[in-house]
C-alpha cells in the first residue's frame, strides 16, 4: 500500500461531491485515505459547514484577505504543510490553483468537471454555463470528467470519465441533476484508485491497474 492520503478538500460551494467522498471513506468503500483539511474561499461555503459537522479542519482562506498573490499562496501552503497533506481534491473549487501549488503537488492534485472533456470546459465553462452549452450544441452525450489539475483551467490529464445520455427533453437543470449524481460516483471511485495506488502518471498518460 502506498503512504495513506492526506486530501485537503478545495471548495467554493454545497460541497456534495466533497460529501460523497467522505462518505465513501467513512462507509469503508475507500481505504488508506482520510479528509485531513476543507479550505475554501467563500465563507458561506456548504462544505465548511459540512466539514465543521464531521469535525474535519475547515478553513475559510480568501484572496481578499491578503495584501498579495504571494502572501496568499503562501497561506495555503502553510495551511497544506500544518496539516500534512499529500494530495488535494478540488471540488467545486472556483479559484485557479498557483502555479506554485501546482508544483508541489505535481500529479497529486484532482479536480472534477460536469462534462467530458476536453469539450467543455476552460475558463467560464463553469456549474450552469457547462450545461446550457451541452443543451444548446444539442450533444446527444454528457456526463462527467475526473482530471489532474495543470496550470490550465480543465486541461489536465484524464483519470476517469463516465457518459450519460443526454435527452431530447433535457434542460440545462435536468441535465445538471443527472450529471451530479455521476460526479458523485466517479470522484470517490479516482481518490479509491489513488488510495490503493492504482494510479500510475508516465509520460503523461494515466495507467490504471485494477
Ligand atoms: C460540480 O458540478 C463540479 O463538477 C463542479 O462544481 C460542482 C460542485 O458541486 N466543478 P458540489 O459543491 O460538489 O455540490
């Protein structure tokens, strides 16, 4: 087994998919894993609150709180030191990951994103903006896409995707309900495979052993 991850949650919002893997750890379906920090920039966030009810570190660190990109950077990573953390996962996290954090967690940082990429995603292509597009360029499929986090928004590595039918019937809301409950599939089904060391980055592929 490799060394057990430490994740700090990154989220802006509800916080579902963050809930959903916590669930999946406590319910034993992820083993050597444990949510050590939730760090997000909106103090109305769901998922500090979330947090605060599991008794999982919950932090509210904000851009605007610092007089530098340098100083908050530095937050984060002091923040991501104090509590060992080994691997991020960004759950509807709305801010670009530094570059410097990037760095130090090259390989180690996730993110999940309501449509296959590589279509739709990059900057804008976010929460609803995602599923009206897929509507209106009537896609007959959607879904949802597990990724590495590089410097560029939505364009990391692919680690796990999984398809769903879009209906002649759906609006971006219907769609984004269904799409959701896959998200809450497949993320805590990538932090397993990381978990167990299923994962392997060479040559910028993504090689999964089973
Ligand atoms: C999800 O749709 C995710 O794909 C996107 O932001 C949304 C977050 O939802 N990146 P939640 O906060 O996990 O409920």
């Amino acid at each position: 087994m490799p060394d057990k991850l430490n994740i700090a949650i990154f989220a802006s919002g509800n916080g579902s998919n963050f809930r959903a893997i916590h669930e999946a750890i406590i319910g034993g379906k992820i083993r050597n894993a444990q949510i050590a920090l939730v760090i997000s920039n909106n103090s109305d966030a769901g998922a500090l609150e979330i947090a605060r009810g599991f008794n999982i570190p919950a932090m509210h660190i904000s851009r605007t709180q610092y007089r530098s990109d340098d100083e908050f950077n530095a937050t984060l990573i002091g923040a991501l030191a104090k509590h060992h953390i080994n691997f991020i996962a960004l759950a509807g996290y709305m801010k670009k990951i530094d570059a410097s954090i990037v760095g130090a967690f090259r390989n180690r940082i996730v993110n999940i994103h309501p449509a296959l990429l590589p279509k739709f995603g990059g900057n804008g292509m976010y929460g609803m903006y995602v599923h009206e597009a897929v509507v209106a360029a009537k896609e007959k499929l959607s879904g949802a896409t597990v990724h590495i986090v590089d410097d560029e928004y939505d364009h990391g590595i692919i680690v796990l995707q999984k398809t769903i039918v879009v209906e002649p019937a759906d609006t971006a809301e219907t769609l984004a309900a269904r799409v959701l409950n896959i998200e809450h599939e497949i993320y805590p089904e990538a932090i397993r495979l990381f978990a167990e060391g299923k994962i392997k980055i060479e040559n910028g592929k993504v090689i999964i052993s089973q």
